[in-house]
C-alpha cells in the first residue's frame, strides 16, 4: 500500500462512508486518517466505526490513524415567535437573559460569558456570518447591538464574536465526555475546536496525557494572534478555514493559510488544511476548476494533509472525492515547480543535535543521489524532524510502537513500517535496508540512508548515520559513517 504522494488525505467518516466495506475502499482509494466528528456521533457510533478502522488496517497491514474531532463550545440564541423574524439593517436589536420567545426587537441569548466578555464596538455574527451587527452598549443582562447587515434571524442560530476573547476554556463536559471515551477506545489525535491561546492546548494536555496526540484548529482570530504559543503547545495544527471564514473577512483567508502551514513547518508540526476543498463533490462527481486549484495550492505550500469533510462524510461521491484529490496531489509533486516552490522559505534546522543529523541526512541523501531516508524512530520525532526537512526522497519510519506509526500517518511524505528493534548497528542496517527494497523504496545497486538513535530503542537520542548500498537480495553491500 505505498503511496505515490507525500502529502496525506484526511477524509471523514459519516453515513456515507462508515461501512466497513467502504472504510477499506475508502483506505484503498487513498485515506491515511479517518477523521471522526464528535459534534454528530454516538458512543455506539465511534465504537463501530473505529472497530471497522482497525479491521482494515489488520487486513491491509499498514498503519492507520484516527482523528478525533471535539465539538467545543457552541453558542446558540433562545427561540424565535414564529421561528424567525426579519432584521433591517440599521435597527437596534437587544440581546437579553428573559428566557422567552424573541421577536425583531429582541432575543433570549443563554451565555453569560458573553455579557461579560463582550465590548462596545464588537462585532457579533448570527447564522454562519450572514446577520451582521455591531455591540452598541451592554449591561450584566442586555447587549444592544446595531444590525449592519440584515437578514431573518431564526430560532437556535448560532452566534460568534469574532472580536471577543472569551472567559471559557476549549473543553465543555460534553468534550471531556467525549474524550474519555475515545481516549478509552485507543484513537491517535485529537482536535481541539475554538482554541484561542496556548493556555487552552496545555490544560487539554493535562487531561490527556500521552493519550493521544493533540491537535489545535485556528478557527478564531484570537487564536491567530496567539498562534506561536498554540503552536508550542500543539503536536499538530488544523486551518479550520470555515470558521475562520465566518469569524474574520474571507479574502484574509488564503494569507492566514500560508502562515500557519509556514509557522507549522517551521516547528516541525504537521499541519491540515481544511474545509471546502472538494465542496461541489457533495453533489457531483467531478470538482470545479477552482477548487482543484486549492487542493494544489495545499500540496505546493506544504501542508502536511489536505481533509475531506461533508464530500466524504455524507456526500454522494465519496471513493471519487478521495480518487480526485490523490490524483490533484500526485500530480502537483510532479509539477516541475514543485520543489522549488515548497522549498523556497526554508527554515534553518533548530540547534539541536538531532535537527541537525535530520538536515544532514537531507544533504547527504541529495548529494549521493539516494533511493531514500530511513529513521528508526520510537516516538516519531526522528521522522518528524526529517520529514520537517521536506526531502525529495521518500522517507521510511520503521517503528516498533502501533501509536507511533498510527501518528506518523499524519506526516508529510512518511511511509511508517511496523517492526521490532534491531539487536545491534548491524542488524539495524539489514534490516533497513531489506525493508526499503521489499516496499519498493530501494532497487539494487541504490543506496539509502539510515537514521537512528544509539543506544537502539532508546526515544528521543537521534545520533547517528549510516549510508548502505544493496545488492539483489536486498541486503547490504557497503556501508558508512
């Protein structure tokens, strides 16, 4: 099951895909990570579905990672007479604690962090964006607000506030709930919704430990003011650019997308870009022009995964919405300006000894004209590192830990092989090499390069370097340092 792409495909489960059959096809057609959306699943629900996951990585014998996405805070307005009312632009509308039915002047509004938090010149969005209107005055019970733009308002629309930090944290007892149960069931990341400073990604850590790794969506400016310290904080990041789209003006959109792929890269943190890439696909079975220029503009900007929502989770074409995104990305990496393109901010390596061998590694592998990089990794930090590089080689993550590899599936350009560890140096280059030419990697007479921590087995000690080359039986014929 070797890909010919480095980037990787995230696709979302839902009634169209959460067959067992279809998560294998799904799998076949080109899904690395399945992503679970907590704001519409079960219990019973996830446990089948991630069941089905785990059958399927047994059957095809690769590992595959599963995200879990919490729902976070949702903040909803009280009903409205008559389910709905129309709102002028230019009137005054209050935003009160009365818990009864709302009107054109008036609606029930049951957050109190929001009277507390929000400000005289806010902004407050109802219905995804499309009710606009601006804070006015407020007390501990009432906000009035100006309409700047209208519309009819309806019972139990969301509300945002695009330019409120509020008192809350990411994780309401339904998340927590919901974390214990897919923390119990074994999934590998975690999203985090409506994050909006490191704060908020360190108490998550707290709660989850080593658990699972976390990832953090930027949906809220808040956040991309504070994204160095979400970023330090997070093991991934997620471009949550439907939200973000709502919360901040659109045509921003595109520039915040290149910064945090750029500020991710820079860490080494795999980063996702999500959200409409393939939305017509919901409906019909070939993309618009303009969104299979979108995809491509994730692959050259380097991202780690591009992901797949309502076109896999309950659209009508999933296997050819996962067909055509593959097909977007593989042909983007062979665009002649591709690497040009991905390498032109280069971030240096941090002063670390292990960046460094990874940096090495890169120029080495370049240099020699090598089949591949291979990294003997037990928490994924060498892969990490050496896929932060952004090879032109493919990259091979022998691992002896599940969790490891099911991460790693997450990672730009890394193709994870489950394995024990080597009893000594030479027994690790053997096998290196073996693996690298019976996945197809390697050929004979090629050579590869091996990354590794000594003492084998020991996380976190990236150290050392070895070159080999392999003969037709796919053993080593000569190595060095």
């Amino acid at each position: 099951m070797r890909r010919s792409r480095r980037v990787k495909i995230v696709a979302t489960l839902g009634p169209a895909s959460g067959a067992p059959e279809m998560i294998e096809r799904l799998f076949e057609a080109g899904v690395d990570v399945f992503r679970i959306n907590m704001s519409h699943t079960s219990f019973d629900v996830v446990k089948k579905l991630h069941a089905a996951v785990r059958a399927a990585e047994a059957r095809f014998g690769r590992p595959i990672g599963i995200l879990a996405d919490l729902q976070g805070p949702k903040f909803r307005i009280g009903d409205v007479a008559a389910g709905s009312a129309a709102l002028n632009q230019g009137a005054t509308f209050r935003f009160d604690t009365a818990d009864s039915a709302g009107s054109a002047a008036r609606v029930f509004l049951p957050h109190p962090q929001i009277f507390e938090a929000v400000e005289p010149g806010h902004t407050l969005l109802l219905d995804d964006g499309k009710i606009r209107m601006r804070v006015v005055s407020k007390t501990a019970s009432r906000i009035d607000a100006a309409v700047v733009v209208g519309g009819a308002i309806s019972s139990r629309k969301g509300i945002s506030l695009p330019d409120t930090v509020l008192p809350i944290g990411p994780l309401t007892d339904k998340d927590k709930a919901d974390l214990d149960y897919v923390l119990r069931l074994g999934v590998d990341w975690v999203a985090l919704s409506f994050v909006q400073r490191g704060e908020d990604m360190r108490l998550a850590r707290r709660l989850v430990g080593q658990g699972a790794a976390l990832m953090a969506k930027i949906e809220k400016p808040a956040a991309i003011a504070e994204l160095d310290a979400i970023i330090a904080s997070s093991d991934s990041l997620m471009v949550a650019r439907g939200d973000l789209g709502v919360e901040m003006p659109v045509e921003r959109v595109p520039g915040l997308q290149k910064q945090i792929v750029s500020k991710s890269r820079a860490a080494g943190k795999p980063v996702v870009v999500a959200t409409q890439m393939l939305e017509s696909m919901i409906n019909a079975p070939v993309p618009t022009r303009a969104e299979v220029s979108d995809v491509a503009t994730a692959v050259f900007d380097g991202a780690d995964a591009v992901m797949l929502s309502a076109e896999s989770a309950v659209g009508k074409y999933p296997l050819e919405a996962i067909r055509t995104m593959d097909r977007i990305a593989v042909e983007a990496e062979n665009d002649p300006n591709y690497s040009a393109i991905l390498h032109a901010t280069r971030t240096p390596p941090q002063a670390t000894a292990a960046d460094a061998i990874a940096a090495a590694a890169h120029t080495v592998a370049d240099t020699l004209q090598l089949a591949c990089i291979i990294c003997y990794t037990a928490t994924g930090s060498t892969a990490l590192r050496v896929a932060r590089e952004r090879p032109g080689l493919p990259v091979i993550g022998l691992s002896p830990v599940v969790a490891t590899g099911r991460k790693l599936a997450l990672v730009w350009g890394v193709h994870c092989v489950l394995t024990s560890d080597p009893e000594n140096q030479a027994a690790m280059v053997r096998k290196a090499c073996r693996i690298a030419f019976e996945e197809g990697f390697a050929k004979a007479g090629e050579g590869v390069i091996i990354t590794a921590g000594v003492p084998l087995g020991s996380p976190g000690t990236t150290n050392m370097v070895r070159i080999a080359h392999i003969d037709a039986q796919g053993n080593p014929v000569a190595e060095g340092v």
